[in-house]
C-alpha cells in the first residue's frame, strides 16, 4: 500500500489515484495527514471537474463562453496552461462561423498569443496553424472589406509598407522598422511603418486578453521621431474601435498610401496583421518569418530569419508554389553610446574573465556537451566567470554547475533590451552547442568580442555560428578538447583577443550588417513587382488574344 506522501507525490505529478486510497487519511488525528489527503482529494475531484468541462465543451462545439471561462480559471489553478490554447481558440472559430467576427478574432488572439508566450505546442504544429489561418481568412472574407477595383497607381517610387504589431524604443526585436529607415534606398523606395496595436487595450473589447501593452505613442515615442526625422511616415491602427474596424481602417490606410509591397512582420497573435494580409492592399505582400509564419493566402513571400525553420517548410511552400527563402537578419553597426554595464552591479570582480552565451533558447541550446565543456574551462581557470543571457529555466544545467563545484562563478542575467550593448561586461563570446542562435553571435561581433564557435554538424543550426566567424575563431569538428584550448588561450592571450575582436568586427561591417538585409529585402521586392507586371501583362495580352479570335 502507497504511503501517504507517495500518494500526494504522485497527484502532484498530474497522475489519476484511486481517492480510496487517500480517504483512510483524511480521519487522521495528525493535522498534516489530514490537510494532505484532503487536499489531494480536491485536486483529483477539480481534475475530474476540468474533464468534465471540457467534454461538455465539445459536446456543443466551444460555442459557451461561459464554460469556457470556468474551463480556463480551473486550467490556471491547476497549473495546466498548456491546455487553454485549443478550446479557447475553437470558441472562437465557432463565434466566427456564428458571424461574431470580433469575438471570434479576439479569442483566437488570446489562445494563440499565450501559447506563444509559454512555448506551447499547439502553435508547434502546422494543422493547427492552417486552421487558424482559415479562421483569419474566413472572418477577412465575411467581414464586407472591398479593395479598389483596380491596382493601377504607378508610382515613381516603390512604395513600401512595414507592417508589425507594435513599435518599441526597449525591445532589440523591435529595432527592426528603424534599421529599415536608417538603411533602405530612399532614392528608389518609400517607406511607411504601420503598427497594428494589437496588444493594446481596445475601447470595445469583446474577449479579454491574458496581457496588455501601451500604445506605439508611448512604448515607442522615441524611435517614433527618429524614423519621422528620416522621412518615414508612421500610422497607428485605431484601438477605440473593436479588431475588424480596426483591420479595416489599416486596410483603407494602405490603399490610401497606394502601397506596392506590404512587408508583414507578425505573428498568428495577431488577428489584424492575419486580416490585412488576406485582403488585396498592395500590389505583392510578404511575410517576415520569426517563429511560425501567418499561412495568409494572398503572400506572394515568406522570408524567414531562421534558416532551421525554413529548411523545415521549404518543401511545404514550394508544394504551394509560394516563394520562400531565408534570410539573415543582420546586425545594427552603428557604435553603441555609453560604457556599458559595470560589473560591481552583479558582483563581478574587475579583474575576472568573463565568459558569455545569450542564447535564443536557452533550455534546448545549452545542451551536456557544452555545458560540459563551461565547467572544464572554469575549473581550469579559477578567475573566470560564465554569464547566461536569456529567459530560461535551465533547471538540469544549474544542477549540473553546482554538483561541478562552480556554481558560484555561474550568473544568469536573463533576457536584455539593452543588447548588444550589454555584451561589453563580458570579454569572450561562447557560441552555444549543438545548435546556436545568430543573433549572439552577430551582437558579440559587433561589440568587438572575440567568438569561439565550432561546426558541430551540418545542419544549419548546427553550423550557423562557425559560418558567420569564418575559418579564423570557428573550430571543426566535435573537439570539445580543442573547444576549450581555443578559450583558454583567449584567456592567457588578452592581444590576441582585442585582435581577433577587432577581426570578427571587420567581418561583421563587410558580409553581416543589417545593410546588407535592407538590399536583400529591396532585391525580393523589386523581383516580385515585375514577376506582378509580367503576370498582368501576360492577363492583357490573352484577352486581347480571346477579343481577336471572337
């Protein structure tokens, strides 16, 4: 017989007991016994609750929301997030097809934001994702929307929207419409920047939202003028209207502007961006890819920033007959202001190594062979210190460094919006293993760090930070050995680290800078306006063809 501390271990692990078995604790005389096996109880009764809720749920196909509130305060209280995302966005689909496109499209936001914010799975999976999708283009179809009957504007100048979900001064992933204004060609190209505001509280909310934002105005005052100062002309979506007037209101906008290109920088979190991207407001529309793409009909492009996401749908798009491509995002290499961060504020002697790694995930990235290898190299140099950027749980790795004895020379700073600029604390850059994310790379090159990076397979991710090195700092091979020598004579060698900093900075100015980012995109924009013109000129001439054979 399962003692009781077995028994509540197991219901506390989301495992199904027989309540029996806690019920000859609950009459103990001992208050602990009894508070535990009646409170396990509760536990296993509210489970049996939530898949009630959920069947009876299904049974009227999501269309209560009601039941779907209580279902999702049950799923919070049981700690159970990961399941909110589909019934929550099945409600929706279901008040779509009830024509309450609204509260459809708010629900759908809420599911699809939160699942992405935790890193669920349900937006993992590309079915889900279609048929999220062909919600979004079902409401866009029935919402009334109407383009102009004719394209026919002939600008002189290609005029280029950039659409996201928000413009923020504080956030490095948020930097991208400035980069664009600082280095597009304003001789051949106009620019506009459209936020879609989603995540701000609207006046006629129908579907509350797990978390709210400030608007552009103020999140983003100060790039705001920046972008205003080069030029650029910056809209807002309209947030005293429900999410379809708003959709509509940016639509009209972009008709107005008469854009060529919409660049459409968002995720399926965002029901306005996925509205406006299934209507004809521009000549050709592409999609910035960072995670999963919108699936919009209507794209002419899906550009993704990740070459590990690309070389898994690939195939999916060329199927479709979609373009699609990878790439990279490069790098701001305009000198950062200030003397960066002191190392007093994290208790960081001036005299020590500082070792650094700001990877994308840190929980998948940071796999045992590096983490491994950090500890080998602390040990083998009792001055040095190992910093982790970025938001993660890193629970086994923290295990790991603390039965290794270095557990103390082992911060974690957690995700910055002050990077690039924060990697001045550190004084050597190590490329995460088996896969490393390009954005620290490029920011520690940036910086003038020197990078140890090494080619741990041929996949890309695998492969991407020795590629952006190049042959002189990147190491072939899963050489742990060689991995830590390279660091170590970083360490002994303080002239050979400024110099191979220096080195990666150059590199950084001639193959890697978001310049070179603006131009790809450019380049894309301009061959999917002609392919556009030769399609259309192509349409005449067969009907001119069809009136002389009539």
């Amino acid at each position: 017989m399962s003692s009781l501390m077995e028994l509540v271990d197991r219901v506390g692990k989301g495992e199904m007991v027989d309540p029996a078995q806690l019920e000859i604790y609950q009459d103990s005389p001992n208050s602990a016994e009894k508070f535990l096996a009646h409170h396990a109880h509760a536990m296993l009764e509210l489970r049996r609750a939530h898949q009630h809720m959920l069947q009876s749920l299904e049974a009227i196909e999501y269309s209560d929301q009601k039941v779907l509130n209580q279902f999702i305060s049950v799923t919070g209280f049981l700690g159970q997030g990961e399941l909110r995302a589909q019934p929550i966005i099945k409600f929706g689909a279901s008040a779509i097809a009830r024509r309450e496109y609204a509260l459809g499209l708010e629900a759908i936001q809420n599911g699809v934001s939160y699942d992405l914010q935790q890193g669920g799975g349900f937006t993992a999976d590309r079915d889900n994702c279609l048929f999220i999708a062909t919600q979004y283009d079902r409401a866009a179809q029935c919402t009334g929307w109407a383009p102009p009957a004719m394209m026919d504007w002939n600008n002189k100048q290609t005029r280029m929207a950039y659409i996201c979900s928000a413009i923020t001064d504080d956030d490095a992933g948020g930097r991208t419409p400035a980069l664009l204004a600082k280095h597009y060609d304003a001789k051949r190209y106009r620019l506009y920047v459209y936020s879609t505001e989603c995540g701000v509280r609207r006046e006629k909310q129908q579907f509350g939202q797990s978390s709210y934002c400030m608007p552009s105005m103020k999140r983003g005052a100060a790039m705001i003028n920046a972008m205003t100062s080069r030029k650029v002309a910056c809209r807002m979506a309209p947030t005293d209207v429900d999410v379809v007037s708003a959709s509509r209101a940016l639509a009209d906008q972009l008709v107005r502007d008469q854009i060529d290109v919409a660049i459409i920088d968002a995720t399926q979190g965002d029901p306005i961006a996925a509205m406006v991207a299934a209507w004809d407001v521009a000549k050709v529309k592409v999609n910035l890819c960072r995670g999963a793409p919108l699936y919009a009909p209507g794209i002419s492009s899906v550009v993704y920033f990740d070459p590990v996401r690309w070389e898994a749908d690939k195939d999916f798009w060329n199927h479709r007959r979609v373009d699609s491509r990878f790439i990279l995002e490069g790098c701001d290499i305009e000198p950062h202001g200030g003397a960066g961060p002191q190392r007093s504020t994290f208790g960081i002697p001036d005299a020590a190594i500082v070792l650094a790694t700001a990877p994308a995930d840190p929980d998948r990235n940071l796999g045992p062979e590096f983490v491994d290898t950090v500890i080998n190299i602390l040990r083998a140099h009792p001055h040095a210190i190992y910093l982790v950027i970025g938001d993660g749980e890193m629970a086994w790795q923290k295990r790991k460094f603390e039965s290794a004895g270095v557990g103390k020379r082992v911060g974690y700073a957690g995700k910055r919006k002050d990077m690039p600029g924060f990697l001045r604390i550190c004084d050597i850059y190590l490329a995460e293993f088996p896969g490393s994310s390009a954005a620290g790379v490029l920011q520690a090159m940036s910086m003038e760090r020197p990078v140890v990076a090494t080619r741990w397979g041929d996949q890309a991710e695998q492969s991407q930070a020795a590629a952006l090195v190049g042959s002189e700092a990147a190491l072939s091979g899963r050489d742990c050995g060689a991995f830590i020598e390279r660091v170590s004579k970083l360490i002994r060698e303080p002239i050979y680290r400024q110099k191979l900093g220096k080195t990666l900075r150059q590199r950084l100015e001639q193959h890697f800078s978001f310049s070179q980012t603006t131009q790809h995109i450019e380049q894309l924009c301009d061959q999917l306006i002609q392919s556009r013109s030769e399609a259309s000129a192509g349409a005449i001439d067969g009907q001119l063809t069809l009136a002389e054979v009539a």
